[in-house]
C-alpha cells in the first residue's frame, strides 16, 4: 500500500521557502518563540523571582527551618535579665581640680571620657563593691546571686568583683549633658538595682576624695614652680641690669636685626646651591662615563662636523643660560618676559630657543647616519642612544653652571652685608639675648601665680565633681532578650539564607528546566511534553505495563492508551510543529535523538509515532538504537527479527511490504524492533543498504521515525542524520544539561543535519511556574479531547 498523504499535506499551502544563503531564524513566535528575550517589565521579573524562589522551595524551607526552629528555641527558654541604672552629674568647673597642670583647659568631653573609662576599668571599684556585696549578703541575709557560688556558699571577693565588673555598664549621657549612666545587669532585678546604686555611691566618695587630693598636690606643685621661677627672674634681671651698666647699653638696633635675619636667608640659599652643585657634578661625570663607553663602537665619520657643531652649540647653551641665570637672581621677573625686559636679555632668550631647535635637529642627523652606517654594535644603544645621553649632558653642564654662577652671586652679597654687620657693636647681639630671657620667666612667673591662685580657692570649696541625680530603680519588666526581635530576627535570617541559596543553586544549576531556557540558548522549541507520573498513577495505580490484545503494552505510551489526556494534546502539538517547521520541504523521515541516555527519546519517538498514525498517515517506528533498544518494549514486541536482520538480507536487495518485519501495533502504526544484536551497530546504520531500506520505507509509509542512540553515546544518531529529512533532540527538565545538549547539537550540525528543533520532555509545570501552575494545569486539563463540557 503507497503513502496515502504527503507531509505536509497538499492542502497546506506553504511559504515561500529562503532565497539561497539566506539565513533562515528558526526562533520564531508561535512554538519557536522570539529569537531575543523581550524587555521585561517589572512584573516580569517578579513573577520571575517568585518562580525562581518556588523552585526552590526546598532549599528555603530547609533553610528557614535550620535557622528559624533554634532561634526560636533560645528565644523561648532564654531566661529574662533585668537592668537597672543610676544617672550621675559631672561639674565640669572642676575639671582643674580633676588632672594635672598639663592638661589644664581640657574641656567637658574630655572630662566625661576619662571618667567612662574610670568606671569602667577600676578595679578597686569593683573590689570595694564586691567587699560591701558579700557583708550584706553576710549579715542581712539577702538573696543576691552575684555573691553565691553554684552550691549556695558565698564566692571569694575576686570572683564577685569580675562577676560586678561583667555586670557594669558605663555610658555617657546624650546631647552634650555632663553627666554619666551606669547601668547593672542581673537576672535578678532587686540584684541589678542594689549594684547600680552601689557603684554609683561608691564613685562619688572617690571622687571627692580622689579631687581633693588632687588640688591639694596640684597647689604644692604650682608653689614649688613659681618659687624656682621668681629665683630665675631675679637672676635673669640682675644680669641684664649689670651688663646694661657695665656696658653703657640701652636698647637693641633695628638694623642690625634686620642685617642677622638677611644673612641667615642667605647663607641657607647658598648651601642649598651647593648641594644642588654636587648633585649635578655626580650626574655630569656619569653621563660622560656612558656617551665614552657608547662612541668606542661608532664608526668615526659618523662624529664629523654633526657632532662638532652639537658639542659647540650645547657649550653656547650653557653660557647664554649662565648669563641669564645672574640676570634672573637680580630681576626674577625678567623669566616671564614683558616691555621692561632689556634688549640683551630678550637677544639672549631668543638665541637660547634657536640653538635648542638646532640641537634638536644635529640630534636626528646622527641618528640617521648611524642608521645608514649599519647601527653600533649589538652591546650598545645606537648612536640615538648618544645623541640623548648628550642632550642630558648638555642640560647638566647649563645647570652647573647656573648653579655656581648662583653661588658666586649669593657669596658677594653675603660678604656685604657681614661688612655692614661687622659695623654693628657687638653689645648689641647680648643685650638682646638677657631682654628676651628676661622678659620670657617674667611671663611664666605671672601665669603661675595665677595658677596657684585659683587652685587655692578651689582647695578650701573642694567638695567633688559628681553627685548622684537619680538612684536605680528596681526594673519591673526584663531588659533583655527581646523574644519577639529575635524570633523575627531569625526568621528574616532564615528565609534570607535559604532565598540566597535558591538563587545560588538556580545560578549555579546547568540543567535545562524551562522552555524559556532553551530559547535563551537560541534553539528552536518544538514542543513542551508535560510529566506524564502523576497520569500513570492516577489511571493506572502507577503500574508500568498494562494487557492490551494480548501484549504488555507499557502506560508511557499515553497517546494510545490515554488519547484524550493533556499529554496525548502535548504530542498532537508537536505532530503540528513538526508540519511547520521546515514549510519548503516535505518532511517524510523524522530522527529522534538525544544528548545523553535516559532523557526519553523512545517514550517520544513511540508517541509521536501514534500521534501521526492517528492522523490518518501510515507510519512506520524503526528503532535504530541497536545497542540498547526500548522500542519493542514498550509495545509489548519481540526485539527479533528487526532492522539488523533486515540489513542483513542486503545481498537480495530492499525488502518491501511484509516482508520488512514490520508489526502492526494499532491502525496505520508500525513498529521495526532493532533485531538481532551485532557486533558493529555503526556499519549498520551507515551502511548503503539502510539507505537502500529508507528508500523502500518511503515507498510504503507517509512517514518513517527513526529512534536514534543518543548523540554523546555513539555516533550512530550523526551518522543517521544525513539520511533523514529532519532531525528532532530531546531534552529532559531537570536532567538534561546545556552543555549536553550543545555538544549533541554541534555535532549534528557538523554533518549538515537539519535540526527543526528541541522538544522538552517530563516538564512539571508545578514545578517551575509557582502560583501560575494550577490555572495553566486546569486550562489544559479543561480543553483536552473528551473533556466534558459543564
């Protein structure tokens, strides 16, 4: 019996198909979808995030439950603490009476400070506290834990002054106040009230004792000073009264204060130069050493007149910039040039800017000749190497020479103006120097006695700087721990951690799971087939095989078994992909294959096989997976006699009509099992006499589906490509990994296959699109062949 209707059929009127080389884009709207992903609005992306966090539902929830459910237990059973606080004042008028002369002026941040840190830190506070702790434990009775050991005895006095010490809290008050908090923690609130107003009292004793004292020492001091001061001054006056009667002097010179401040400008000026001289002597005797060493490989004729009139135009340089330089230290503004400038300045400008250029220029001519001369040797720079080495030299020498010319300025004004110095009477100089001396410990002893003053003043008031404002309360409610902040906090901490997680692993995962992640890689979707489980449970108690006309046919085989469920409309989908996918082209043998094993291109193959049967064209399944052939098993067949017993009959040609081994399954469906195994499954299946069989298969079927080994196993699927009008991948969601599959597409494509595009198997909606599943899930559900209509 001939094929009854082309494919695709004749009253389909197809396209016109792509001019020669034009680039054909399988990645269209409809099945194929668009070739770029479409900007995506901000709903797009959210629904992209929740899906994303849907799927991995897992992970957050086994997150969140690790980090919420021992939060949540501490939060519970963690017992309450109370705190208790005392607020004090700091009188910072006092703050002289608190330090050392030395850091008198100290403001009230500096004061607040060093009490903070007093009160946190003493430990004899914390010693004194602990001794009056364990006497009232001691002798009232009172329950206070901080003073008890694990067995109810009364700890050692150290123990309980870390134990206080541990409970303490110091902080200064807000706003700029002068005043302290401190604070005490305690599971016991009457215990956290009786240390807070413990330390606190026992603060405020020491410091009036500790301030009083301390203005006592301050005043001692201060006397002791001004005391050794008044005998320095009286010293100090007696010298300067004898020598202004011994001398005769009165008072100091103004011009001979100006004459020492002129030469000690000039004299640091001219050892600079002389340092800048020495550095400059250094350089010019290396550079020389260099442009020696270079020229000992330079041909001769190459330093002729060039090199001559480079030496003699960089010794003009030098002695124009030295005569500019005397010019420059007398006129600084005569650099910038102007209409004050004189002619021989400017002349002797101009022809320093010339010889420049023409150094310039002597510079390159050497260059070139030593290029045109074959270079210098091999160890050396070349001769541009000497032409810069001179440059630099150049530039040295004109320094140098600035810079003594400079020294040689600056040594006869510094001789002038010792001569004016030397006029001055030496008197003059010591008289100066007892003024000064004298009037300086004048100075000190007044701010002293000042000193001494006020701190006498405050010795007699001396009451301390700090005064209890408001004693520690006991707390009624517990401080500490906010359960409610930390439950919340460990479920924010949770849920984000396990977010996190799920979009590392999504990152991180190279399964494919979508048909959006297919189109993202830019293959061409041509079907979404949905997880067929949930069906062989619900319709057949999730056995594998069910008794059909005396076969076990397998329950993956929904569209013969189960036509009317969502899956069977899946494949019908795909059947009209397929008719679309290459409209110039009659499509009669179809290849299914796979990237990697186990991704259910048998269970595709089979059902697209009777999806097409169903159709009303006669076609023909050939499992061409000769090394782990499925095909029959799903049928229910015998794997022998097949396809390789088929090839081996090549001698007596093609076989045709029943003579191909072909079982009739169901109305217009063939199946070709693989047969018998052989030893050389590639020789078979590239072999001229399957080509010879296909030929024959197109003759007696509309459509002939090869079920092809999987891309990455063998190369069987590559070698059938070539022989097929169209070739279909299978990606399994969740399985299959991109790389996979872009190996098993390269690879077709190497051999020229036409790859109509990828077909993603076991898709679980529920899986993937969150709270959109269940409407998608029921609108197919509703809109299946046989649904009822209510």
């Amino acid at each position: 019996m001939g094929p009854t209707q082309p494919f695709p059929p004749d009253s389909f009127q197809a396209p016109a198909g792509p001019a020669p080389g034009e680039h054909v884009d399988y990645a269209r709207s409809g099945y194929y979808g668009p070739a770029n992903k479409p900007p995506s609005d901000f709903g797009t992306q959210l629904r992209d995030w929740v899906d994303l966090i849907i799927r991995g539902r897992n992970w957050v929830l086994a997150t969140f439950l690790m980090v919420a459910i021992p939060v949540t237990i501490y939060a519970i059973l963690a017992p309450n603490v109370y705190r208790a606080s005392s607020f004090l004042y700091i009188e910072s008028n006092d703050q002289a009476a608190l330090t050392t002369v030395g850091s008198m002026g100290a403001g009230t941040q500096g004061t607040v400070a060093n009490e903070l840190y007093l009160l946190q830190y003493a430990q004899d506070l914390a010693d004194d506290a602990a001794r009056a702790l364990l006497v009232e434990a001691e002798t009232a009775g009172g329950e206070l834990p901080i003073t008890q050991t694990n067995d109810g005895d009364l700890a050692p006095v150290e123990t309980v002054a870390n134990r206080v010490g541990n409970a303490i809290r110091v902080d200064g008050a807000q706003d700029g106040v002068e005043g302290i908090q401190i604070s005490a923690v305690s599971q016991s609130p009457v215990e956290a009230a009786r240390v807070a107003n413990l330390y606190a009292d026992l603060y405020v004793a020491r410091t009036q004792s500790s301030s009083r004292s301390s203005v006592s020492a301050s005043r001692s001091f201060l006397k002791r000073q001004v005391d050794s001061v008044a005998v320095e001054l009286r010293a100090r006056e007696e010298a300067t009264e004898a020598y202004m009667n011994r001398e005769g002097a009165v008072r100091l010179d103004q011009e001979a204060s100006n004459l020492v401040g002129q030469l000690s400008q000039l004299e640091a000026e001219r050892d600079q130069a002389r340092v800048e001289v020495g550095i400059r002597s250094n350089q010019i005797a290396t550079l020389r050493n260099q442009i020696e060493s270079l020229e000992q490989n330079v041909e001769t004729r190459l330093r002729a007149t060039a090199d001559r009139e480079l030496s003699e135009s960089q010794a003009r340089v030098a002695s124009l910039r030295a005569q500019l330089n005397q010019e420059y230290l007398s006129n600084p503004e005569f650099r910038n040039g102007g209409a004050d400038v004189p002619a021989r300045v400017l002349n002797a400008q101009r022809e320093v800017a010339t010889l420049e250029r023409r150094i310039e220029q002597l510079s390159g001519q050497i260059a070139r000749e030593a290029m045109a001369a074959g270079g210098v040797d091999g160890n050396t720079s070349g001769l541009s190497r000497i032409a810069n080495l001179r440059d630099q030299l150049g530039q040295a020498q004109v320094e140098l020479s600035g810079l003594r010319e400079r020294i040689n300025i600056l040594n006869s004004r510094i001789s002038e103006y010792q001569g004016d110095l030397d006029q001055v009477p030496a008197q003059t100089v010591d008289l100066a120097r007892l003024i000064r001396d004298r009037e300086s410990t004048e100075q000190l002893l007044r701010n002293l006695t000042a000193k001494l003053q006020e701190v006498s003043v405050r010795e007699s008031a001396e009451l301390g700087y700090a005064e209890v404002l408001r004693p520690a309360p006991v707390p009624s409610t517990p401080a500490a721990p906010n359960r409610t902040r930390i439950m919340m906090l460990g479920l924010a901490i949770g849920l984000g951690l396990g977010v996190v997680l799920a979009v590392g692993r999504d990152q991180l995962d190279q399964r494919i799971r979508r048909p959006i992640d297919l189109r993202d890689m830019g293959y061409p979707v041509l079907g979404v087939i949905p997880s067929i489980d949930r069906l062989i449970e619900d319709d057949f108690g999730g056995a594998e095989t069910v008794r059909v006309q005396d076969r076990d046919v397998d329950t993956r085989l929904v569209t013969l078994l189960v036509p009317v469920a969502q899956a069977s409309e899946a494949f019908r989908g795909l059947r009209t992909s397929i008719q679309f996918s290459r409209p110039d082209t009659v499509i009669q043998t179809i290849l299914v294959t796979s990237g990697s094993p186990g991704e259910g291109k048998t269970t595709m193959s089979s059902n697209l096989a009777a999806v097409m049967a169903q159709s009303g064209r006669r076609t023909l399944l050939v499992d061409c997976d000769l090394r782990r052939s499925r095909a029959h098993k799903l049928f229910g067949l015998n794997r022998e006699p097949g396809l390789t017993d088929l090839l081996s009959r090549g001698a007596n040609g093609p076989a045709s009509g029943a003579a191909i081994g072909a079982v009739e399954v169901a109305d217009d469906l063939f199946v070709l099992p693989a047969g018998s195994h052989v030893p050389n499954p590639s020789e078979h299946l590239g072999s001229l006499a399957l080509r010879q069989q296909l030929d024959q298969f197109k003759k007696e079927f509309d459509i002939i589906i090869l079920d092809a080994p999987p891309v990455m196993a063998a190369t069987d699927a590559v070698l059938l490509s070539t022989q097929v009008d169209a070739s279909m991948l299978v990606a399994a969601a969740g399985k299959t990994k991109d790389y996979e599959l872009e190996f098993a597409v390269t690879e077709l494509t190497n051999v020229g296959a036409h790859i109509i595009g990828v077909v993603l198997n076991r898709f679980d909606i529920t899986k993937e699109y969150a709270y959109r599943a269940q409407y998608r899930y029921q609108y197919g559900k509703k809109y299946t062949y046989g649904a009822s209509s209510t």
